[in-house]
C-alpha cells in the first residue's frame, strides 16, 4: 500500500509538472509517504508539498491542493484524501482494502514479510570481529545480535548474506596473550615469574595455562620448551573455540571466519599498498608511509606503515575490505563498537582508492550497554577481573530475552540493560510481553478447535464481520509488517522489529482483552478465528527474524 501510494504521488507531481501547474522542479530521490501520528488523519500521511515549497517559492498548501486536484485515486482503494494543516496530504484507505490483505498473510505464511529489496545482490555482514585474546563482553553481545538480525532482515530482503568473523590473528596483542599464558605456566610449574601490567591479567589465561600442563600430564601433549609462539597458538584455538561456543549459545553462526594472518601470505598487504603509491595515494615521510584519505574528506592523513616497518592496523583493514570486494560481495557491511566512529572516514577513503563505491561500504555503530540490576548499576568486573561477560548474561537472562532487550534501542543508542527485568515473566518484560500475546493466541487456536471450530481458509470467511476499530487497527498493523522489514532493511535498523513487535503485542492485548473471539455467531467465529491466525504468523515471522522463539505455551 504505501509503495502504490508512493507511485502515485511521484506520477502525480510529474504530471502537474507536464501540465503547467507548478514549475519544472527536481523531484527529491524519494518521495516520503509514512504513517500520521494521530490515526484520525488517516492511514498514510506525507509532506511533500512542505518539501516542495522553498523550491517552488510556493505557500505549502497551495502545493498540496495541487497535488489532489490531479491525483488518479485507484478505483476502490482510497475512501477519501485530506489536506491538513500548512500542506500534509492523508490518505485513508477502505476498510475492505485492509480486510482484503489478509489474503497475502494468509497464503504467504512463513514467508509473509519478505520482500524483492535485495535482488540477490550479494551482501556481507561482518561483526563480533572480537580480538581472540579473551572471552566476549556483554558489549560484543550487543554487536552479536545486531549483526545477526541485520543479516536476517537482509535475507528476508533477498540479499544473497554471507556472515563474517574477522580474527584479528595478527599483532602484538598476539605476542602478548602467548607471553601471559606462558608466564602463568611457568607459575604452575613453581617457578618465580613477575607478572607484568599490559600482559592479560583474567582468570581465563590460568585456565588455559593449566589445560596446557594437565594435557602434558595425561601424555596428550608433548612435553617440552615451548616457545612463545606455541603458547600463543594455543590460546587463540581455545579461546576462538571458546568464543564460537558462546556465539552458538546465543544463537549466532557465522557463514566463514577470515584469520587477519591471510592477508600477510605472499606480502599481500604490502604489494597492496605498493600499487596504491604508484596510483599516488600514498606517499612517505620519515621513514613511514602516510595514506590521502584528507583526499576523500578525512580531517588528516593516516599511517600505513610505521618508521620500523610494521604496517597499522588500517592497512590490514585496506587488504581485507579488497579481499570483500574480490569475492564479489556488491555490499559491504561493518558492525563496530561506537568508538570507532573516527574510523569511519579513513575505510570510506581506502574504498574508494580501490574503485569502489563510498556507497557500497556501510558502517553500523553500535553504543555501550548499561548494565543494571533492578535499576541499580552492576559492577562490571567478575571474577575474570576485567568484564561481565556475554556467556554470564546469556546463561542468566535466556537467549531469548538476552536478543530482545539488545535490540531495544537504536544500535547507537546507549541500553540500559537491566537483569532481574529481562528475567521477569511479567508484561513489564518486552519479550515476554510480545511472546504472551503469541502463547495466548495459540490457546485460543486450541480452545477453538476443541469445540470443533476450525481456521477457514481466506475465501470461505466473512471478513466484513470484521468491523470493530479494535479489529481493523489489527488488520493494519499486521498488513504493515512487510513495511517495516523492508524499512529495517533499507536503514540496518534492526530495532524497528522490537517497536513493531511492542505496538502490536499491545493492539492484540486490548483487543484480547474487550472482544471474545469465540462466539455464539458461528460466521463471526470464523472471522475472527483468520484474524489469529494472522496476528500469529505475523509475531511469529518477527520474532524468528530477531533470533527469538515463539512459544504456544506460557
């Protein structure tokens, strides 16, 4: 409905154009038809004529009446359009129209809010990307779930996704977690070792220290002087091993894992940066190697190489966003922490110098979180001495109400994230409150069918029997769905679901709450009876593109 309104006031406005009554203007790239704040001013709201006044040295309304004077309304899907205020033109739509959508959710099912946005146009999401040198922080959970339904949405958008984990393999964060679990072994062993500050101080490097000497024991590893660089192979394959593990707890799976130590074979970065100076986008000063990204509107130039040799971690990240575009991915999509904000112009640069679009990379910010327990703030140290970490949270809350409550903000947004909330089995608690009106649903399914009613199919209902407001404000917001996915998809903005999802929970409670669906009136049963069905295939879809389950019992 919105895109066929949408259409029509593009159409229309070129039409008033050829016609001479508003001058010549260059349309904005889209034209904005969305949702009224006040339901009484109709389905479909948009303020084009706002838009188009300061061009058209216009008086908005004039504008607008314009605008109505010439549109086309398709036969039998408007009741009536309205010009409110300085120039907002409403649309409102036939009750019957909304009754006839719930065909499409009925014979679409499991597929009902997809959409053809991504043509199968390869895409990448890339997050978590965690260093391999300890376990993952309630933070890294946050960017877990927003990555994962980012790629979801996509999918359900008919994007061909690839899911992706870089491993940051490379480095001296390496060197030092090896030196850390070497030195905590050599402590096992009774030998007198200092302990210095920038090596990693948690509780996880004994663990792995002691797996080392009780495999060594149990004859399972040879026993021997090993160097650095065994203990830090060792404890990046327990502590990778240990953070997939956790990912697929939380309901994560990665397409491929891309080890940054790839990108070295064969001086690759190098031979990269090499060609990128003859192309003059790099250039040296003192011994190091600065690249342009000033060029491509970054405040500075930024270091590629340094004065001893060793490339920074931006010409890694030069390599494998080439390596992304080499594989054929059209899209390229970043999840970082917020942090990295300054980061983002320097990429877009580096994009650009291999010959891609600035488009075609797309960054998504993800903020702190807030951890609180009954509103009151929880110490973010645990026993590892550095951070709560995401296993702890997940193995309390549930993955369930772990995904839910991350995707209740804007990914950059700080979220406040509140323990003893995610766990209540009250409406307080979002998920539970969404998951309810699913598990209620299915009751009445069930208690339905045990007095021998049964969910028609689509064409053997009554659906103008469906006339109370209650009921055509759900018929709306279900009809919606497939909106708000292709939204989600075109913004990466995963949290709109949970918004949706919260509206709607809330639309169906009230209805719950003030009609029975089950009546004397065998015809308005059976109306009604559609209606469930739909609203569940609906919150059920949502929520299997949030990662979350929908139980029939509660």
């Amino acid at each position: 409905m919105k895109k066929r309104l949408t259409r029509l006031l593009y159409e229309t406005i070129q039409d008033c154009t050829a016609s001479g009554l508003i001058s010549p203007v260059a349309l904005p790239p889209l034209v904005e038809v969305g949702l009224p704040k006040d339901a009484s001013h109709g389905d479909y709201a948009t303020n084009i004529a706002m838009i188009l006044a300061s061009r058209l040295k216009m008086h908005p309304r004039r504008i607008a009446e314009i605008i109505v004077s010439k549109l086309q309304l398709p036969e039998g899907i408007l009741e009536k359009v309205e010009i409110a205020g300085p120039g907002f033109i409403n649309f409102f739509v036939k009750d019957e129209v909304w009754r006839q959508l719930l065909k499409e959710i009925d014979e679409q099912g499991e597929h009902y809010g997809e959409n053809e946005l991504g043509g199968a146009r390869k895409v990448q999401v890339e997050f978590v990307s965690a260093n391999p040198t300890g376990p993952l922080h309630i933070g890294h959970a946050r960017g877990a779930v927003v990555g994962d339904v980012i790629a979801n949405i996509l999918a359900a958008s008919h994007y061909a996704v690839s899911r992706e984990y870089y491993i940051n393999d490379a480095g001296n964060q390496m060197h030092n977690l090896g030196r850390s679990v070497l030195l905590r072994y050599q402590e096992l062993r009774g030998e007198q070792v200092e302990f210095p500050e920038n090596c990693y101080q948690g509780e996880y490097i004994k663990d792995i220290a002691r797996g080392i000497k009780q495999q060594e024991a149990s004859g399972q590893l040879q026993k021997q002087e090993h160097d650095v660089s065994f203990y830090t192979t060792y404890a990046a394959e327990e502590i990778l091993t240990g953070i997939k593990a956790d990912l697929k707890d939380f309901g994560v799976v990665f397409d491929g894992y891309f080890s940054e130590k790839e990108l070295y074979k064969n001086d690759a970065v190098l031979k990269l940066l090499d060609a990128l100076e003859a192309k003059g986008f790099i250039y040296q000063i003192d011994g190091a190697r600065w690249f342009k990204t000033t060029a491509f509107g970054d405040e500075k130039d930024r270091v590629v190489i340094r004065k001893n040799g060793e490339p920074t971690y931006f010409a890694a990240d030069i390599a494998y966003h080439q390596h992304k575009y080499q594989r054929g991915f059209e899209k390229v999509i970043d999840i970082w922490g917020a942090d990295h904000h300054g980061y983002i112009p320097r990429l877009q640069a580096a994009v650009q110098t291999l010959g891609y679009e600035k488009t075609s990379l797309q960054i998504v910010l993800v903020q702190l979180v807030n951890l609180l327990r009954d509103g009151n703030p929880v110490a973010m140290s645990t026993r590892s001495g550095e951070f709560v970490t995401m296993k702890e949270v997940v193995d309390e809350v549930g993955t369930d109400a772990a995904r839910y409550n991350f995707l209740m903000r804007r990914s950059d947004s700080h979220l406040d994230f509140d323990l003893e909330l995610a766990k209540r089995q009250s409406n307080e608690n979002p998920v539970y409150y969404v998951q309810y009106a699913h598990a209620r649903i299915c009751s009445i399914l069930a208690m339905a069918e045990e007095k021998g009613y049964e969910v028609p199919a689509f064409g053997d209902t009554d659906l103008g029997r469906l006339n109370l407001a209650e009921e055509m404000s759900l018929i709306k917001e279900i009809s919606r769905f497939p909106e708000v996915v292709e939204g989600s998809a075109q913004t990466l903005e995963p949290h709109r679901l949970t918004f949706y999802l919260n509206d709607l929970a809330g639309i169906f409670h009230n209805y719950y709450n003030k009609c029975r669906v089950v009546s004397p009136d065998d015809e308005l049963t059976k109306a009604r009876l559609l209606l469930m069905k739909s609203v569940s295939t609906v919150i059920r879809n949502a929520l299997r593109l949030l990662g979350v389950s929908a139980p029939e019992k509660m």
